[in-house]
C-alpha cells in the first residue's frame, strides 16, 4: 500500500511551504476552495517543494456551493481554472466538497456527469457528500460514481469507504465539534487498519491538531509506536495541556466540555483524550488549576483509557 499523509494547507505551519514539505510529502490545498489561485503563484507552490511532493486541491466552492454541483458556465469557468492548477502542481487528486444541505439528486449526478469530462488524464476527483456523511449513499449516486470512478471521500473516524476502489481518500476530522478535536492513539491505530485494503490511500488530517496528528500518525507507521504529545506524563501531562487555554474558577462540566477533547499522556506509552481523567473528578466548582490536578492525583490518574 502507498500512503500519503499530511495536512489540510501550511498557513499555520512554522516556516511556510518549504518547512511544511520538510515535515511531510503530502498537502491538501484548501485555498483553491475560497479563492481563486493564480497559474502563477500554483507554479511558485510546485518550485517551493522537492520533485516528489504530493499536492492535492479542493475544488473552489463556486462549483460545490454557489452552483450546487450544477455544471453552470460560472461553475465549469471555475472548474476549469482548478484543473490548470492541478495540472501546474502536478496533483493526482481533486476533491469536491458538497454541503450537508444538498443531497446527491439527479441534477447533481447529471452536473458530476459533465464536470468529470472536463478532468484531464491522470487525475482522479474525489466526491465529498456531506449530505449523505451518515449511512450509505444513494444507490444511483453509487452507480454515477462508479462508473465515472469518482472517489468516496470519507472520514475513515466516522466510517469506512462506501464504494469498492483502488484508492481511499479520507479527509479526518475526527469526533468533535467540526475542527475542534485530537485523535488519540487507539482511534490514529483504527484509521490505519480502515485504509489497510486499499492500494493507494491518502490520509488528509484536519483541524486545530492537524500538524502534530499527521506527524504522529506518521510516526506511528514508520515506527509501529506513538510519539509523546506532552513533556511528561500523568497528571502532570494534563497540567501542560489545560494551561495552555484553561480559565479557572470552572466546573467539572465546563472543563470537561472544553478540553476533554484533548489527548493527554497517561503514561510513557498511551496517549488518550483528556475526558478519560476528568470524568472522574467530582462533578463541582475547581477554583485554580492546581485545585483540579491536586483532586486528579488524590483520585488516582488512569494509566489505561
């Protein structure tokens, strides 16, 4: 199996591009999706990398959300313009994002019908269906992809690839609210074995982690083990991940809401979510983080999720 791993964009990475395709050998390009990028900054992208990066790109939302997947003359402009930047990053892979209000009808299959003939050789789209994100797609949507070999563009977290393919492409974002979310080594060990069948699979991780999760599950697969996400571990790992934003006074609940998402090192080998520690504290009002870690030692810390 060939894996690409790596991240929705570099904007937040230290050091721009350059430094980002030292970290990694693959990047999704969730500019195109907002605005439209220039042939000539797509060429400055391409020289900023070594000859065997991978870019990926989302197709702008003029074709997803303005034109709802209709082939309109703005959305097939669009669409045009996005497979020229392909083409200049030499990516294999474009990705196309549907919102959760619109379902896959007929009007939409017959505009995926038209759009996949203006994709050149060499290039495979992707169809993310957020509408159908739950459950299985619709049979004659199953049947338009399959025959024009769109990708099922999941989040291997959430659930497995629906269609039979050589290829998996998985956008993951995990269990929380939207991009608010870390995944801990169980969950980064299970989307492994979910894209294991594939022959090429690309694991494009997102939201506010997304760069130490890409390297850790990076980590894990050249290694067979999990890098630290703390400096130490045990209570004193929580210490490091709730001073970073945590407000005190603060309940249980309202810690836990806020930060239970987190992933913490239970010991030197196991990293899980924060709430496997706060769930077990009294439910009431901690005055000071020193007040809710003394309660976290005094209750035993978990060294097992």
């Amino acid at each position: 199996m060939t894996a690409l791993v790596g991240a929705g964009g570099w904007s937040y990475f230290a050091g721009g591009l350059p430094a980002y395709a030292r970290a990694f050998s693959f990047v999704e390009v969730n500019a195109t999706f907002y605005r439209r990028v220039s042939e000539a900054r797509s060429r400055l992208w391409r020289r900023q990398v070594p000859s065997d990066f991978v870019f990926s790109l989302k197709v702008n939302r003029e074709v997803t959300h303005r034109a709802r997947l209709h082939a309109t003359p703005a959305a097939r402009d669009a669409f045009a313009h996005d497979m020229r930047v392909a083409r200049t990053l030499r990516a294999p892979y474009v990705v196309l994002e549907t919102p959760a209000s619109l379902p896959l009808g007929g009007d939409q299959l017959a505009g995926l019908r038209d759009l996949a003939g203006m994709v050149p050789p060499g290039l495979r789209i992707g169809l993310e269906a957020r509408a159908h994100s739950s459950g299985r797609l619709p049979p004659s949507a199953e049947r338009t992809m399959e025959d024009l070999g769109v990708l099922d563009v999941v989040d291997l977290s959430r659930g497995p690839a629906r269609l039979a393919s050589d290829v998996v492409y998985t956008r993951l974002f995990g269990k929380g609210d939207h991009t608010r979310y870390e995944f801990d080594d169980a969950e980064l060990r299970e989307i492994d074995r979910a894209g294991r069948d594939a022959i090429d699979v690309v694991f494009a991780f997102h939201g506010v982690r997304m760069y130490r999760d890409a390297a850790r599950f990076l980590t894990f697969r050249r290694t067979g083990s999990f890098p630290p996400v703390t400096g130490s571990v045990g209570a004193d790992s929580l210490a490091e991940v709730l001073r970073e934003d945590a407000r005190f006074p603060s309940t249980r609940e309202a810690v836990l809401k806020a930060h239970g998402w987190k992933v913490v090192d239970l010991d030197a080998t196991t990293r899980a979510h924060a709430h496997v520690v706060l769930e077990r504290l009294p439910d009431r009002t901690y005055g000071s983080l020193d007040d809710l870690l003394g309660e976290a030692r005094s209750e035993g810390f978990p060294t097992r999720p």
